[in-house]
C-alpha cells in the first residue's frame, strides 16, 4: 500500500504538473474520440499502445473483451450502457476491440479449470463463447491448448465486431461512416498487434 501512496504522490507531484493545462481543460467535460473494448487482463494498456493522453481514450474492460449482442444488452447492462454513453453522449468516432495473446478468459474456455465452480460469475460471463468453443474445437480437434486458445482469442475478436453491428444505432453510424469498427489481436510477448482486415478476413501485422 505504501507503494501505491508514493505513486499517488508522485503523479500529483510530477505528471500534474508536468500537464497541469491539460488536466485543467479536462476538469469540466470530456471528448474522447476513440471507445477501447479491452480485456480486463493488466498487461493490456490502452493508453500505452495508442500514446494517448487523459480524455482520449474511453475504455470497457471485462474478462475476454466482449460485447453482448443487443438482444442480451439488459442482462449484461454494465458493459452495454458504456457502449450507449460512449456513442450516443461522447460521440465517439472509432471503436477497437482489442483481444490479446494469452488470455486467461478464451483459455478457460477452451479449457476450464479445476476451480471453475468456485467462480460463478466468471463461468456465467465466458458462457458468451461458448459457440466459439465449439467451432474452435471443430476446426482443430488435434491442436494443443495453446494453439486452440490462440484461434479463439481472435474470433473472439470477430465475432465481437459482429455484436456490435447489432445494435441499430451502431450499425446506422456505421453506414453512415460516422464512427469506424476495429478489431485488433496484441501479442503481449514481442509487441505485435495484428489489425483484422474485413475484405481479406484475415489478421495483418501491422
């Protein structure tokens, strides 16, 4: 806890005051421009990946970065009623979601724990993949853990763009090219990030 003192007192002390103008300008009103669906997992930073400042960037994080198709949005109004801040009163102009390697959420999926009994609220929440599971398991019945957790890390991806478009005032942005869908893969290890490509449907290094 000490730790975390000092660096409270450090940021108050040198990163304020360093943007004191910005945090001012900050104090009344924000305008990100960009709505970052992210996994909980704490090696994953938005701000860090995108060299972004406070106020650019509005996040969701949740186990897998997923997004409940709107017909489930009520059930899952946590995560939904971001999305609706986000598009409807901040007016965001991009949305990204960004899945990444090694994610303990899609691998216990493919692969529960022991323990999974013991944490009702996250096997309810990953229940979402289930149907990605299955279409994993289908398509590499012979691979290894990794591999399979590998391939449903990015259809996971995918298949989250796709709930996205189920909601109407989503989709008609989209149409209207008011607001842009991204679907990314980090690679935590070696700092790859691969960019899903709709046309090619296929992940592109950047």
């Amino acid at each position: 806890m000490k730790n975390l003192y000092k660096a409270l007192k450090q940021f108050k002390e040198q990163d304020y005051k360093e943007n004191k103008d910005l945090y001012e300008s900050l104090s009344e009103i924000q305008t990100p421009h960009t709505l970052f669906v992210g996994c909980s997992d704490s090696r994953v930073s938005p701000e860090r990946l995108l060299q972004a400042y406070p106020g650019e960037i509005f996040h969701i994080r949740n186990i897998a970065n997923i997004v409940p198709p709107a017909g489930q949005s009520v059930k899952y109004a946590s995560t939904t009623s971001a999305i609706e801040y986000a598009v409807e009163v901040l007016n965001v102009k991009n949305i990204i979601i960004c899945g990444h390697s090694n994610c303990g959420g899609c691998a216990a999926s493919i692969n529960p724990p022991e323990n999974i009994d013991d944490l009702p609220y996250t096997s309810i929440w990953i229940s979402q993949l289930e149907a990605l599971r299955q279409r994993v398991s289908k398509e590499l019945p012979d691979d290894d853990m990794t591999v399979k957790a590998n391939r449903l890390e990015k259809l996971n991806v995918i298949q989250q763009l796709s709930n996205l478009m189920t909601y109407e005032n989503i989709r008609d942005r989209v149409e209207k090219n008011q607001i842009t869908l991204n679907g990314w893969h980090y690679s935590i290890g070696d700092g790859v990030i691969s960019i899903f490509n709709e046309e090619e449907n296929e992940f592109i290094e950047l």
